[in-house]
C-alpha cells in the first residue's frame, strides 16, 4: 500500500487554507510538515502556529519532518498540537532512543530519519521503536532540489530488511520526487511518497491525480 504526502514547504503561505481543502479532497493520506530550524539544516521555515492552523483545518495524518537539532525539546508541543507522526533525524539527536520513546508514549507513530550520506545501519539499532524510515532523497534544507540517484539503492536494501524482519515499518521517501520518478522509487519499496514542489506548483488537484494513477 503506497500513500501520498504532500509537502506544504511548496506551497503558497498567503492562500495555505484554499490549499489544503484542496489537497483534503484529492485523496492524499497524509501531509507532511517541514519543520526547520537554521541550524540542523541552513534554512528556517515554520513551526508551532503554522502547525497549530493546518491541525485546525484537516483531518489528514500530520507527518511532522523535523529538521531540528535536539529534536527531543519540542516533542510534547509538536504533538499536543495536533502532530499524528514525528520524524526524528538520527544526525540530529543525542538520545534517539528516549526520544522516540516519548513520541510513542505520547500517542503519535514515531519516524527516523536519514539523510543521504548516511548509511542505512545507523537507523538499524533503533526500528523495534520506529513505526516509519525516512530515506532523504536531497539533502535535507530545501524544496525544489534535484532526486539524488544513488538513494534509489538504499531504499531496496531497506526494503529488504524491512520485509525480512519489521513487516510494519513503512518506507517513506523525501524529496525531488516527481511523476518521472515516481514509478522506479515505488519499485525500489518506497510507501510513502513526500512530494511539494510537484504537488503545489500549479494545478494542485491535477498533480495529485496524475501521482495517484501512477501510485494505483
Ligand atoms: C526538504 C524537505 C522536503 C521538501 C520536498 O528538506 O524535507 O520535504 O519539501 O520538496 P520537493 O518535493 O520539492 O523536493
Ligand atoms: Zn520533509
């Protein structure tokens, strides 16, 4: 099963409501939220009042991306407003563990996250507590970024490991993802596609359309 998660780091801030009750009614399970911090990453985008808006105004699963050194602070408040899953990265925490502990005790589904020079193992010690991977497929700051070919190998040696031993972690994938390669990421194990820029530049309802004939 595959699922579709726009990113709103592409979209337009003046018109975020008309958006979203577009992407509600487009068939996209989830949203995804880019949150960044200036110092994990170079760029700064938006945090708890953006988070607290978009909560009010869908009911789609809020899949929080947090770019975030020492993520471990805003957990509580990521998820009492309104967060359904938080993405942690493992370069940007000293206590992976507790953490994701936290995000679990507090009701959300837990992710982790790895950039693209990061190899796969580091994320291995910690899936007993993941509920999704996050495989970045640019370097994480961004949108708009060119797919980054040699992670396309990273997501099928997940895939493998995940259909060997965590049957229930889900395989997410991050950036420069558009319809011409959507179909060889899909192959490769990907279940959750995060895509912004090819969702929210332009025709946002024929965009989503055009990835969901691809994704069946
Ligand atoms: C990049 C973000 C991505 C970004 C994807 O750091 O994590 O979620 O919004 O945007 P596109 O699809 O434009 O690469
Ligand atoms: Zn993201």
């Amino acid at each position: 099963m595959n699922y579709l998660a726009p990113s709103i780091l592409a979209a337009d801030f003046c018109i975020l409501g008309e958006q979203l009750d577009k992407v509600n009614k487009s068939g996209a399970e989830y949203l995804h939220i880019d949150v960044m911090d200036g110092m994990f990453v170079p760029s700064i985008s938006f945090g708890m009042p953006v988070l607290e808006c978009v909560r009010k105004r869908t009911g789609l699963f809020l899949d929080v991306h947090m770019m975030v050194a020492k993520p471990e602070r805003y957990i509580e408040e990521f998820i009492r407003l309104g967060a359904d899953g938080v993405t942690i990265h493992v370069e940007a925490c000293d206590c992976i563990e507790q953490t994701l502990q936290k995000i679990r005790q507090l009701g959300a589904k837990t992710g982790l996250a790895i950039n693209p020079d990061t190899p796969i193992e580091k994320v291995l010690p910690y899936m007993y507590l993941v509920d999704m991977v996050l495989i970045m497929t640019v370097q994480p700051g961004f949108g708009g970024q060119k797919y980054i070919t040699k992670c396309l190998d990273k997501i099928k040696k997940m895939r493998s490991i995940v259909n060997d031993k965590y049957p229930n972690v889900k395989i997410e994938i991050d950036g420069g993802v558009r319809l011409e390669n959507l179909k060889e990421n899909l192959d490769a194990g990907a279940d959750v596609i995060v895509t912004g820029s090819a969702v929210f530049k332009g025709d946002i309802d024929a965009n989503i359309k055009n990835f969901m004939k691809i994704m069946g």
